[in-house]
C-alpha cells in the first residue's frame, strides 16, 4: 500500500497526501496551550511511527497533553496497539494494566512517584521520549482494520479491571454512525475536557475530530468557565459536567451559539437537561454506550430529544430487551428487560479473559449490556439502571464495587466491608463505604483507597458500622444499605 492510503480508515482528515495538497488546518487540535495544525499532527506522529513501527503494544500515560495526542496518532499509524493509561493510577492498578497488556514500552513518560516503586513493572518498562516538533512524512503501510487500536481497561462487578479490545474498524463504524446522528462536519468545533484514556474523551473526543476533520478544543478540565470561554459548536460532558454548567448561569448562557450539547457517560437528569435547555436555547442530545460497546443509541441533531430518554439505535446497531426469564420484553414504553445490542462497533472481547468474553454475549450473538431499558413504541430508548448493584457510575466513571472492597480489606483496620453507590446530585452516585472495623478512621480509609486505586474509585464517604446486613445465606444485602 502507498502512503496515499495512510490513516483513511481511521483518520480521514490527516490523510498526509491531503494535508500536503494544502488542505491543512492550522488549530486543528488546541490543547494544554499547544495548538496543533494537521501537519504538526502527520509529521510528529509520522516521526514516532517510524520509531514504534514492529512494537507491538505500548502504554501512554494518558494525560491531556499534546504529547498524547501524537503519541496515539503515531501508534495508529504504525499499526501498534496503545493502552493508555489513567494518569492517576495507583500502584497496583498500573501492576495488572502493564503486565496484562503486555505493554512493552512507555510511550512519553512514565508515571511519577508511589506509583512508580523501584522493582514495579511500570519502572521496568523501558521510556521513548514523544518529541512532538520531529517531523517524517513517510508513509506506513495501513494496518489492517481488524488489528486492535486499543485496550481500555474498564472496571467489572468483581476483580481487577478488564482489557477492552477495540479494533479500527469498530472505531471506525462507531465514529462515522455518530457523525451522521449528530450531523457532525468538518465545519465544527468540538470542545470537551474530559480524559483521554476511555471512550468518551479518548475515541469520541479526540479521534472523532481527527476522523471527521473537525477541530477540537481540549480544556484540561470540564469547568463550566473552560467550556463558555472555548467558543465551540459542539460539546461533549458528562452528566456531573452539565449538571455544574447549569449551576454557572454566565457560563451555560455562554454556549447559546453552540449548535449541540452532547451528554452521555451516565443518566442526565431531568431538571439538569431543563435548566440546560432554559439557559442554552439547546436541548441537550443525550447518548448511550459502553467501553464494550462504543455508542449504539443517541437522540439525533435532526429529531427528538426527550428528557430522560436516550433516543434510536444508530447507523448499524440493532436492540433488543429480554426479561429474566428469556422473553421478548414489548416495546411499549414502560416494561423493562436486560438490554442487548449488536452493532460493528463493538468490541473483539476482553484480552485474557475467554471467560468473561463468552459470559457476555448471547448464543445468538447478542452483547448483554448488563443495563435495565425500556423501549417505546417508536424505538425510544430510556436507560431504567444497571442489573447489578456492584457496578457505580460517579462522575461518569465506572467503578467496581469489588475493586474497592478488595482495596479497603487491604487496611490492617477493616474487617468487612460493603461498597455502595449512593444517589449524588454532583455526581449521579457517591461511592460509600460501610466499614465493620476497631478504630478505622474514615479519612484514613479514603486516602488509603486514593493512594492504591485511581483517585476517582476513592469512597466519598466512609460510614462505620456495627454488622452489615446479611440474608439466611450470610450474603450481604446492599439494597439495605443507604
Ligand atoms: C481529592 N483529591 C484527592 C483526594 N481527594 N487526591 C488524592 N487523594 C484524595 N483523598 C483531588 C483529586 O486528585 C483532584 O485533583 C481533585 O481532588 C478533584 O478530584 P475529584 O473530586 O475526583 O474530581 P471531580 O471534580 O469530582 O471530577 C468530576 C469530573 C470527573 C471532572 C466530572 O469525574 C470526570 O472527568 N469524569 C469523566 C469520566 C469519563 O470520561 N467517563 C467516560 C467513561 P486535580 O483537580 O488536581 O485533578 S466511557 C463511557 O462511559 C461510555 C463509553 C460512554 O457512554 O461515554
Ligand atoms: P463505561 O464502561 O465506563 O463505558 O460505562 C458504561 C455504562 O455507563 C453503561 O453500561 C451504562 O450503565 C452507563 N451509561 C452510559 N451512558 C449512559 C446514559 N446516557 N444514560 C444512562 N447510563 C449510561
């Protein structure tokens, strides 16, 4: 293959042959006081590639850097598979991520401090410097879509996290069936802060622009400030994200010139999706997925947007609901099943776990989302809850109950342990911990949870108890707990 047909799977705007004929965009990604222009894009990330071509999995701490950002175009155009790592990982995280993965390089710079303990795998690994001014407009052969781009780790009920595998072509599928729902060209602006290490900040918000050619505005945090300050006309946030911007009246006025508000991550609620509206003029278009799944139901730019509700499949992406008994759930709007979803954009399964991989989809090849719907009968999608009570969402995060039940164990001062996700207005469900233990002062426990996990799996809240609540067969109820 020639280098004319470099990055058109993927990233259709930095296709090099283009951007040499002068189809250049100067600020085509701002970010971390850095502005990119696509050639600074294709010659940085041509001048890594050259120097990662023939790995095959490399780890980059993934900070909202510019950096990052050509440390993950490079890999993608050597064909090598990036893990990118939460900036904020604790120890052991970065222990099981690194020897998971298999990662053989870091890619920019290695975490600093307790994470990085003399012996630690994450030490061991050797560093390639990313020198984002280097420039090589050499070609390299287009890997082939089913190759893996990524593993995104993501939390399960039990366990440490698991290794999301995403392929280009599932990458591909999932951005070009949002580009058409939100009618998304390479005339917007999209702005986000969110991080670059799951789906919605790393594939949506920074390969999206790069794959529609639009540009991207990074603001290194989602502050209301950052985003009415950034002159966009297309946002992405999480709930927590609009739910601050709404509490921010000159800011959330600020992006009345934009053309969509997009939320997703975690359920919007109702009044923050009013005031959005009330303030902005813009009536938020809410949107639904997972690391497994990438986004498979979004409300339209051109249709609907219901509070509440998470709109139509998008382009590929067929749904059904079944009850727990197997049947087919009707669609009239109020009976609720366990969601499955089919689609191109999905993940190849979760690396080293068959197990886990095989548990997840149906005989007949349906992805068990593990989320509680309810479908009208205009195919109106609204996301009801999760099935397990183990799996919090917190600020849009996904959190293990499991991973930090395991982390509190770990404290010489707790004895058993329950973790919770409680209803938060700032961010949908606050992690808590209720802790049978002598002496174990809360404060203790959560930064002890900080300093072993990333820093978002910390509970918010620690409350000390005598027993925790138990059925005939000494399982723990944690529907009581609250
Ligand atoms: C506080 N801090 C601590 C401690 N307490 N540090 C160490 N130990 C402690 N005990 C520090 C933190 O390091 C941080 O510092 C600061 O306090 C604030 O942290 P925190 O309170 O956790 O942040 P927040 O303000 O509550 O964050 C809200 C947020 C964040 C910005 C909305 O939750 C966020 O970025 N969420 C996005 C999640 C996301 O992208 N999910 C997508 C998953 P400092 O300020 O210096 O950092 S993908 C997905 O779900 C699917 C595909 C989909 O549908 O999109
Ligand atoms: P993650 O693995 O971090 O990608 O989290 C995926 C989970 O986030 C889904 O299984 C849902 O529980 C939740 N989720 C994502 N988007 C929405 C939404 N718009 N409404 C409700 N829940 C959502």
């Amino acid at each position: 293959m020639t280098c004319e047909t470099l990055a058109r799977v993927l990233l259709s705007s930095l296709n090099p042959l283009a951007v040499a004929r002068g189809d250049d965009l100067p600020d085509a990604v701002r970010i971390d006081g850095h502005s990119l222009s696509r050639s600074d894009i294709v010659g940085g990330a041509g001048a890594l590639a050259r120097r990662v071509a023939g790995a095959r999995c490399v780890a980059v701490l993934a900070e909202p850097t510019a950096a990052t950002v050509i440390a993950i175009v490079g890999c993608l155009f050597a064909g090598v598979t990036v893990v990118p790592v939460p900036p904020d990982s604790g120890p052991a995280e970065l222990d099981h991520i690194l020897s998971d993965s298999g990662a053989q390089a870091w890619l920019g710079k290695a975490p600093e401090g307790a994470a990085l303990s003399p012996g630690s795998r994450a030490a061991s690994l050797p560093v390639v410097p990313v020198r984002v001014n280097a420039r090589d407009w050499h070609g390299h052969p287009e890997p082939h879509p089913s190759s893996t781009a990524f593993i995104l780790y993501t939390s399960g009920t039990t366990g440490a996290p698991k290794g999301v595998l995403l392929s280009r072509r599932a990458i591909a599928a999932g951005l070009d069936a949002l580009a058409q729902a939100w009618e998304w060209t390479s005339k917007d602006t999209l702005v986000h802060g969110l991080p670059l290490f799951h789906v919605h900040g790393l594939i949506l918000g920074l390969l999206g622009p790069l794959r529609v050619g639009s540009r991207l505005v990074h603001t290194g945090k989602p502050t209301p400030a950052a985003y009415a300050e950034a002159g966009g006309t297309l946002y992405f946030g999480v709930p927590t994200v609009w739910s601050r911007v709404v509490d921010d009246e000159q800011s959330a006025k600020a992006l009345s010139g934009a053309r969509l508000l997009v939320s997703g991550s975690a359920p919007l609620p109702v009044p923050v999706f009013e005031k959005l509206a009330a303030l902005t003029g813009l009536t938020p278009v809410e949107r639904y997925g997972m690391s497994e799944t990438m986004i498979t139901l979004s409300t339209r730019a051109d249709g609907e947007r219901r509070p509440g509700w998470v709109g139509l499949p998008v382009a590929g992406v067929e749904t059904r609901l079944v009850a727990e008994d197997g049947a087919v759930v009707p669609h009239d709007g109020e009976s609720i099943g366990g969601l499955q979803v089919r689609g191109p954009m999905l993940f190849d399964g979760y690396l080293n776990r068959p197990d886990a991989t095989a548990e997840s989809w149906t005989e007949d090849g349906w992805f068990v989302t593990g989320d509680v719907a309810a479908i009208d009968e205009d195919g109106f999608h609204r996301i009801v809850g999760r099935a397990s009570t183990d799996l919090i969402k917190s600020g849009g995060y996904r959190i293990g109950a499991g991973e930090v039940e395991t982390s509190l164990l770990g404290h010489p001062g707790v004895k058993e342990v329950a973790v919770v996700g409680l209803p938060d207005d700032d961010l949908g469900q606050r992690i808590v911990a209720f802790v049978v233990g002598d002496d174990a002062d809360p404060d203790e426990l959560i930064a002890h949870v900080a300093s072993e996990l990333s820093v978002h799996k910390r509970p918010r809240e620690v409350r000390l108890v005598e027993s925790l609540p138990r059925n005939a067969m000494g399982k723990v109820q944690k529907k009581l707990l609250g």
